[in-house]
C-alpha cells in the first residue's frame, strides 16, 4: 500500500484491518455459543419428531 498510495493510504488500510480483526474477536467470542444454541435445538428437534412418530404402546 505504500508504494501504491505513496503511504496516503496506510491509514485507511489501517482502520480496515482494525476493523476485520474487531469482528474476528466477535465471532471467536460468540460463534461457540451460537453453535450451542443451534445444536439444542436441532436435539430437542428430533427428540420431539422421534416421540410424535414412535407407535403408541
């Protein structure tokens, strides 16, 4: 970016990358609970389908 910009571009470049490693921190943060949550409920999913199609006794 330095040679391209004759270093009036670093800045910008800068804050960019400040921002793309905010929202990485984000998303290393909340992806695992998001996993979570979605993993209950694909599991209460198909506990309820395999109750609701199991013959009665």
């Amino acid at each position: 970016s330095t040679v391209t910009t004759g270093g009036i571009g670093n800045p910008v470049l800068s804050i960019v990358e400040d921002l793309f490693a905010f929202v990485n921190a984000l998303v290393a943060i909340f992806l695992p609970w998001l996993v979570l949550i979605i993993a209950g409920a694909v599991l209460i999913f198909f506990v309820r389908l395999h109750r609701r199609l199991r013959p009665a006794a």
